[in-house]
C-alpha cells in the first residue's frame, strides 16, 4: 500500500506540472524560446506520468489508465518531434512512433473486445464503456497511419504544415492527458471523461486556425 501511495503521489505530482506546463505553453507567445523551454518540461512531466502509471499498473491499477497514459505519451512525443524536425527529416525515431502508435491503438481495441465480450469494465462502468477504448484505439491507429503516410512519402511537413501537426498531437495528448488526471483525482463520471474533450476541442481548433493565418505560431522556420 505505501508503494501504491508513493506512486500514485507521483503520478499526480508529474500530471499537476504537465497540465501547467501546457497551460503555460498555450498562453506565451509561441517560438523557439521560452513555448520551446516550456514543452521540453511538459514532455519530461508526461514521461513521468507514464512511469507512474507503469509502476500503478504493476502494483494493480486499471490496466485501461496504463494504455490512456501510454497513448497520452505518444501523441506527445509526436507532436515534440514535429516541433523540432524543422528539416523535415525521415529517420527510425518516426518509425519507432508509428510502431508504437499502432500497438498501442490495438491493445486499446483489444481491451476494448474484452470488455465487450466479458462485460468487466474497469473504474466500475458498465459494458458500454467498451466504447471508450475502442474509440482512443481507432484514434491511436489513424493518427499512427496519417504519420506512415508522411514518412513513406520521405519527407515528413516543414512550415506551417509542421507547427499545425505539433498543435494537433500535442492538443490531442492534453486533451487525454486532462482526462486521465481528472478521473485519477475525482473519479469516474461524465464529467471527467467528457470535459476536458468538451473544453479542450474548441481550444484546439483555435489554435489551429491561428497557425493557419499566423495569428499564434509567429516565429515558423
């Protein structure tokens, strides 16, 4: 129980600084400076949150928040390697993340099967939230293949079709990260699986038409 604690203490340590951090990276001006020195700690803060979740797993937490914070993690790292391959390279890291991108989709559709079939759903829900996973896995494995296209092609997006997809993943992983940490803290409801999609979508599509008309990302190279 003291390791469960510890853990689970870090895991919401780790998830309050990713979720200012983000908060930060949203609202200064967006460039290689300080948005930049900002992400780099929201990426370390989400690569703790996926320790902790590891180590909660192990210690007998829901397996279904492990796939959330993995899934979280490689939206994240995604969108961190669209921010800083400003060449638009094609090399193995983009291979290692749509590899994981799609495991990660379909151990979410399996779990998602299990659920179905079995009618033992985690935090206490019904069979009906086989909906959930299934939908995170179809996300995982679209967004897993929308980045092969790209790196079939040879070339992954430079400009402003790179800062576009940066906004995209790394909204998507808050988006996923905000869920897990509430339903972490305050429990399972609808509130927590479906406001921080309700907030976060708006958000998103803002800062994606600011890129399109350089209204956010000023500093593009």
């Amino acid at each position: 129980m003291e390791y469960h604690s510890l853990a689970l203490a870090l895991h919401i340590l780790c998830g309050t600084v990713a979720i200012i951090a983000m908060a930060l990276a949203y609202l200064v001006k967006k460039g290689p400076n300080l948005h930049a020195k900002i992400g780099r700690i929201y990426c370390y803060a989400m690569l703790g949150v996926c320790v902790s979740a590891i180590a909660l797993f192990l210690l007998g937490s829901s397996t279904f928040l492990l796939l959330i914070a993995l899934f979280s993690l490689y939206l994240v790292l995604v969108g961190w390697r669209f921010a800083m391959n400003r060449k638009g390279a094609v090399t193995r890291v983009d291979s290692a993340l749509v590899m994981a991108g799609i495991a990660g989709g379909v151990s979410l559709l399996v779990m998602s099967a299990f659920i179905a079939v079995s009618e033992s759903a985690p935090l206490g829900q019904t069979r009906a939230f086989a909906a959930v996973p299934m939908t995170f896995g179809i996300i995982s494995i679209l967004l897993a293949y929308q980045q092969h296209s790209m790196k079939k092609a040879g070339q992954n997006p430079r400009g402003k079709d790179r800062i576009n997809l940066h906004v995209t993943y790394m909204g998507g992983g808050t988006i996923s990260t905000v869920t897990a940490f509430t339903i972490t803290v305050l429990g399972s409801s609808v509130f927590t699986w479906l406001g921080a999609t309700l907030v976060g979508t708006p958000l998103l599509i803002w800062n994606q038409a600011g890129v399109r008309r350089g209204r956010i990302a000023t500093d593009i190279r």
